[in-house]
C-alpha cells in the first residue's frame, strides 16, 4: 500500500511540474485567450478598449518623424440637449466634433486621457479601403474585378475563389461567416482566438469553404471579407499593411502619436478592426476623408476614390442603409454623406 501511495505521489507531482512547464510555455497565449474571453465584460472594458496592446500581439503604425499637424481649436460649440444622458447610457469615454475643419468640442470620460490610443474596431476597414485606393491608383492592382485569387493564391479552392475585389470591398462575397458576437462558436469568435493563440488569419481566411449567395448577388455585413482586402493588397505589394499605411496613410496625416496594429502571429496586421490612434488622430483622418483625400495641401488619397468608395454601390435591401467600399452611407442620405463605424455603433 505504501508502495502504491509513493507511486501515486510520484505521479501527480510529476504532473503538477508539467502543468506549470505548460503554463510557463504557454502563458503568453494562455493571457491573450483571457484577454479575448474578457474582453466585453462590463468592469473591463474601458481600460480594454484603450490598452489592446497590454494583451495582444501588436505593430506600430509609425506616424513619420515631423511635427504633428496643427488641429485649429475653435470655441465650444452648444451640443444638442441631452448628449450627457447619451454619453453615460453608452460608456462614450471621448467626443471630438469638428465643423468646417476646427474643433469645436473636445472631452474624454470614464477616467480615459487624450493620449490614451483607442481601438477602432470597424472603423479600421475605412482605413483600409482609403490605403486600397492609394495603391489601385499607384497601379499595384489592375482593377477592383479582378478576381481575389489573382493577389491572393492561397484562396483557391475556398469559397472566396469565385469572388472579385469588388465583391469583398462591397460586402457581397457571398461566403458563410457567423458574425454573432454573443455566441462563443461563432465565426467571429472563432477568428478572436486564432488571434489570441498566434494562429494564422490567413489559413483561417482560406478554411472557409461555404457560400449563401453567389458573388455580387446579395449584401451581407461579413468581417472576414475585409481580411481578404489585406491578403490582396499584401499580394499585389509584396509589403505588409502595417507598412503600407504608415507610409502611405499615416505619415503624411502628422499624427500626435504613433498607432498600432492588432496582428496575428504572423505579424499580419488584424485589419478588419485592429487599429488603434489617439482621439485627436482619428479625427485628422477624419478630416482628410471630409476634404476629398487632401490633407495639409497634399492629395493623400485620389479624390475620385474617396467618392466612389463613400458611393452606396452594394447590394442592400431598398429602404436600409447602404453600403460602399468599406463605409456605410444612411437612408436617405444627402450627397457626400457617409459614416464609418465600428462595434456597438
């Protein structure tokens, strides 16, 4: 008996030494996970939402080395009555208006800082489909219908493999993904682990082999369309997008601060919603946008780009709101109005 029970001891303590080897081994992925798992919980957001790179895998977007551009302060315009009930209901932690190019109201909540640099969630796609204009005009991509396996090989046999960049800046891929953030098998889910545990999206990209609809046919709001933008714009370039947006994107924007990028664990860069700036910095981007692609006397992206991205040229149902490339245009919408956004609205 006493034999068994120094076996039995031998045995969990050996045990116990290879959790902890595992434990050590593992602990950055094992972080990032809880990281994932925790990251909506209402006692965690706030300080989430402003520090992605404390617990995930991240690249500077480099903000180029001269003075930051001026933001011309105006005085404080009147807001509309009950924007502090709306600021509360919503965990708004800052609000940064602009009207004719000044800045007329400017506030941070919920213990959070002007420095503090601010997940953009979706608004990152706008950022890419900016970046995407850039290099279509430069000529490192023939044209928006071409197909995506064309720049993107590993996407053959996947249900992307029918798809044209059109498709994917439209929304209108017609591929199969589960967008449902509140179920933890979705796909959407799924990719945030592939994250945590430095998987790789573009294998996860390629898994997909499922479709709805036929590509062009109907609209449907699939995040992982906006990856295979990245994997196009990587495959026309030979560059990744962390570096493409800096220089093309960012650098001539004289951000205050450098950016990052959430990426994988092959350093590719989260596009479809892990981008991080300062308020103030979303804001200079922003406004380039409002001017038509100029910013500081320098056309950063072509003007006929800004339009035709920011046109509601997908397949949305008649009376919903549309949709271009990688921006969303409301009902009803007067000429040149549009919105990028991200989760929670």
């Amino acid at each position: 008996m006493r034999t068994i029970l120094k076996w039995l001891a031998r045995i969990l303590a050996a045990m116990s030494i290879a959790l902890v080897v595992v434990g050590l081994w593992k602990r950055e992925e094992i972080t990032r996970l809880w990281a994932v798992n925790s990251l909506f919980h209402e006692d965690k957001i706030v300080g989430n939402f402003s520090n992605m790179n404390a617990a995930f895998i991240s690249r500077p977007v480099a903000r180029g080395t001269g003075p930051a551009s001026p933001l011309t302060q105006g005085p404080d315009a009147p807001m509309p009555d009950g924007l502090d009930d709306w600021i509360t209901a919503r965990q708004v932690t800052s609000l940064l208006v602009m009207k004719d190019g000044t800045v007329v109201h400017e506030s941070y909540y919920l213990g959070t800082e002007p420095t503090d640099r601010r997940i953009s969630w979706s608004i990152a796609k706008s950022y890419l489909s900016a970046l995407f204009g850039v290099l279509l005009d430069e000529g490192a991509i023939a044209s928006i219908d071409d197909p995506v396996t064309k720049y993107a090989p590993q996407l053959k046999g996947s249900a992307y493999e029918a798809a044209t960049i059109r498709n994917v800046l439209n929304m209108a891929s017609g591929v199969t993904f589960d967008e449902d953030y509140f179920d933890p098998k979705s796909d959407i889910n799924r990719m945030g682990r592939v994250i945590a545990l430095g998987g790789t999206l573009d294998d996860f990209t390629a898994s997909f082999t499922e479709r709805f609809a036929a590509p062009g046919d109907e609209w449907q709001y699939v995040s992982i369309d906006t990856h295979v933008i990245g994997m196009v714009i990587r495959g026309a370039t030979g560059q990744s997008v962390t570096d493409l947006m800096s220089e093309k994107i960012i650098a001539p924007l004289e951000l205050e601060q450098d950016g990052y990028y959430i990426t994988d664990g092959a350093g590719v860069a989260f596009v479809l919603g892990g981008l991080n700036f300062t308020t103030r910095d979303y804001a200079r981007f922003g406004q380039m946008i409002v001017q038509n692609g100029s910013y500081g006397g320098q056309q950063i992206v072509p003007a006929g780009w800004v339009a035709d991205s920011t046109a509601a040229s997908a397949p949305t149902e008649p009376g919903k709101i549309g949709y271009g490339y990688q921006w969303w245009i409301p009902v009803g919408a007067d000429p040149g109005e549009f919105l990028g956004r991200g989760v929670y609205g």
